[in-house]
C-alpha cells in the first residue's frame, strides 16, 4: 500500500514540518491512503510534543448565549450580535471565519439551525458584529428574544489538552511545535500516544476523561479517542492507538 | 478553507433544502472539507427539527431469522426466503442481507441488496444481491437477516431505541421529505436535561432525540461536546461520530 496521498492539499509544508509563516487554509485536510488523517493547524501558546493529545482554544463562555441585535429572516445570510462587554477580547476581521453560528432557542422550530461562517467585521467588546454565512437561514429569529451560539475554527490556537477538558478533543501532534507555528494535526487513523495508563492492554477502548493523557475508558463520563492498538509495556509510556475524533 | 464540496454527489438539491420529490438515490453522500458529511434520506411519518437525533426505521422481528427456502451455491447472486411479512417490490433495495446460522463458516456473510419482488407474508421471495457468495448455505437449517436502507423512512429517536441511529437533520423536515441527514463533523446538537460540558463524549442514550454527558451504562455514543450547554438554552455544537467519519 505505501504511503500515497490519497485527499492532496496543495500546502508546501510536509507533515513532520512545522512553520512560522502560514502556507495554507486552517482546517485543510491531508489524508493517506492508510486512513491517517491531518488536518492544517496553528498552534497557540504552548510548546507540543509528538504524542500528546491537543485540544482547541479555551471555550469562552461568551460566545455562548448572545443576543441577537436584528432579526433573521428567510434567506438570510447575515447575522448581527453585539459582542458582549466581558468578552475579554475584540472579535478581529474574520476571526470567526470557517467557524460555526448556532441558534439556540427554547422555542420549538427556531433552535437547532447551523451554518459555516464566511466573514465577520471587526467589532470591540459591547459593539456590534455582523457575520456573514455560506448558505441562506431557512428559518426566522427574533432579536432580543433568540440567542446565538458561535465557534471559532477549533483548529486555530490549539493548546495540549488539559486534564479538565475546557476545549474541543481534536488530535495528535505527530512532531516538535513552536509555540503560534503552524502544522499538521493528526486526527484519525493510528497515532502515536503518550499514555498515562500503567495497564493498558491492546484492544482496550481509551479515553480522555479528567486526564491530558489518554487512560483506559471506565464507564464513568468518558471522552472516548481511540482503541490501544497495542499494550502498554513498563518500560515507557508510548503506545500506537487508532485514533477517532470523528474526523 | 471555505465551504468547498469535496466527495460531490450530482443531486439537484441543496443541503439546508427538503424535497417533496426524490433527486437521486437514498444513501447517496455528500462531504466537505472540513469534515461535514451528509446522506440523502427519507423522513418517516413525524415532521424532523434541526439537531435532534434521528434513528432508521423501527426494527421489525419479522425480518430476522427468516427461513431459506433453497439453497445457497458459491456463486449465487440470489437467495430465496419464505416471509414472514408483506414487502413491496425493492422495499430492501440498498439494503442489507445477512447469513445467520450457528455453523461454522456459514454464519456472519452480508451482502448488499440490489432488489426484490412485492410478496405477501408466507410467499417466497427472491432477492437479489450485488456480490456473489463465497460460502453456501442449507435451506431449511440455516436463516438469514434482513435490514432495509436505514435512511428511508427516518424518525425522531424515541425514548427507547427502535432503530439504527442514523444522524441529525440540519433543517424542519416536512413528513415523507426527501433531506440531507448529517452523519458527521460538527454539528448542531440539543441536550437533554443532562448538562454538557465541553470536551465530553455525547451519548443519546434513553433520550428523545437530545444527547447528554457519557454515563458509562449501556452508552449510544454520537460524538463529543465542542461547547458547553449554558442555563439559557439547550443548544450546543458538537462533533458527531456514528460511524461514518473518514475518507
């Protein structure tokens, strides 16, 4: 089988590269014929090494709940929300781009709707924001009343994942990251694991849960992300797992 | 990255559109870049809201352990059942077939399903497969399974399950609608009375068509948490995982 590419992006930068300077679409996808999968990510603040579970950026609980400034009519592509006053940050020009817009209501037939964002403006904390979305709403909401939920692309601003989950599961770093260096991420397919489970056994389903290593699954709120592909010997803590973050 | 299509399906209708009228066949799939993947599915008898969780037909006993009425050759490309209830003509049509018997070397061969006659319950009925069997199998000693396409003729997941889980729908779907479903990459997702804290494996079990933190006792994992569930709606984005990630 070898080692083709079988999904090629045209990014120049190979997979055990990192880089300072941004060759590529975040989020762009590499995959191998083997099912490895890789996805194009900027790392945030923290050093990476190989083998060690990343999560995306901090989940900042106000991009959740917004209010929405003007109504969404059918046909739709754009939404307008204040930025609430405690964000902590100003949202930049397109910082939300290939992100995600949510409509959350309690009110049957309005909550549940999501879209790809495209653009945004520039907008300081407790000003307004317009974002502009691929494909048209096919439902109406209500400013003042309905409340919006938006995610920021999860694979800009990685950071190795805490033990108390605080961001989304997304992968493996296959190699060395710089801190704000950009490189491939990898999301399925079987990865290089540091684990910190003393008995892990090959086959055993594994887990992130309360843990920024991977440990076996126990039934008790488990963040399944793999199977061991083999059992963890005593003399280090690598093992191969398959990787699944839905990806 | 944007909002490229990148495993296009030539279908005449968009993914945030229901059609009263069939554009191309139940099954087919459509994926982007970053992961989203839908299939063209039918709804069932209850109107769909965008993020809840939909299941396949309920399972019907009658097509279980069914009789083989002649014999399997290697080789054979059709197999003859006697019923045990009425199926209209390609009923099973992208469906599935499954050899059942205790015998070693006979049990656990499937094929997919290219047609089959209208019948009466108690008729023999001949059905015809894409792939030829490998192995043989005994009228009157050995039985087969049949599941027809799990995407035609969806509904809302009950309380307790009846069916395969099959995805969630991006839009309102009208009764007897032809949609795209979402069976993977993130997605929009409405919890439960459980709460949902970012990073958490998802699972729908003994919920209606809502998803709640993994508990670890008879799990139906759907995917993970990328946000957590705030006091004032139920709405999250999440990824979804039900087996059709990947290339």
């Amino acid at each position: 089988m070898g080692n083709r590419v079988v999904n090629f992006v045209p990014i120049k930068q190979g997979l055990y590269e990192q880089s300072s300077t941004k060759k590529g679409d975040i989020g762009s996808v590499l995959e191998f014929e083997d099912g490895r999968k890789f996805v194009y990510s900027l790392n945030g603040t923290d050093t990476l090494t190989p083998g060690a579970p990343i999560q995306g950026p901090v989940e900042n609980a106000y991009d959740e709940s917004i209010v929405l400034a003007e109504n969404i009519a059918v046909g739709d592509t754009t939404v307008t929300f204040d930025v609430h006053a405690s964000r902590g940050a100003n949202l930049t020009l397109n910082q939300l781009r290939d992100g995600y817009i949510q409509i959350e209501d309690t009110a049957a037939g309005v909550i549940g709707h999501m879209r790809k964002i495209k653009s945004n403006t520039a907008a300081a904390v407790g000003t307004e924001c317009v974002v502009t979305v691929y494909d048209a709403f096919t439902d109406t909401a209500t400013a003042g009343t309905d409340t919006l939920n938006v995610l920021l692309n999860p694979y800009s601003g990685v950071l190795l994942k805490n033990s108390t989950s605080d961001g989304p599961w997304l992968g493996v770093a296959p190699c060395d990251v710089t801190a704000a260096y950009y490189f491939w991420l990898q999301v399925a397919g079987p990865a290089s694991v540091i684990s910190g489970e003393s008995t892990m056994v090959v086959g055993d389903g594994v887990s992130l849960d309360g843990s920024a290593t991977p440990v076996l699954c126990d039934g008790a709120n488990d963040e399944f992300c793999g199977w061991a592909m083999q059992s963890q010997d005593t003399s280090g803590n690598a093992v191969m797992i398959m990787l699944c973050t839905g990806r | 990255m944007g909002n490229r299509i990148v495993n296009y399906v030539p279908h005449k209708q968009g993914i945030y559109e229901e059609s009263s009228t069939i554009k191309g066949d139940i099954g087919a799939m459509v994926e982007f870049e970053d992961g989203r993947k839908y299939v063209y599915a039918k709804n069932g008898a209850v109107a769909l809201e965008p993020g809840l969780i939909v299941e396949g037909p309920a399972e019907n006993a009658s097509d279980e352990s069914i009789s083989l009425a002649s014999d399997v050759a290697v080789g054979d490309k059709t197999l003859t059942i006697t019923t045990a209830r009425t199926y209209t003509k390609n009923e099973l049509m992208g469906g599935w077939v499954q050899i059942e018997d205790v015998a070693a070397g006979v049990i656990g061969h499937a094929r997919k399903i290219k047609s089959n006659p209208a019948v009466t319950s108690g008729d023999s009925m001949i059905i015809t497969i894409y792939d030829a069997f490998t192995d043989t199998a005994v009228a009157g000693t050995d039985t087969v399974n049949v599941m027809e396409n799990m995407y035609n003729g969806v509904i809302v997941c009950p309380t307790t399950h009846t069916g395969p889980i099959a995805g969630v729908p991006p839009i309102h779907v009208t009764i007897s609608y032809y949609f795209w479903l979402q069976v993977a990459g993130i997605c929009s997702f409405i919890a439960g009375a459980d709460t949902v804290v970012v990073g958490d494996g998802l699972v729908v079990t003994g919920l209606a068509g809502t998803v709640k933190q993994a508990a670890g006792a008879d799990d139906e994992f759907v995917g993970w948490a990328y946000q957590s569930q705030n006091s004032t709606g139920n709405a999250l984005i999440g990824m979804l995982c039900i087996g059709r990630s990947g290339g």
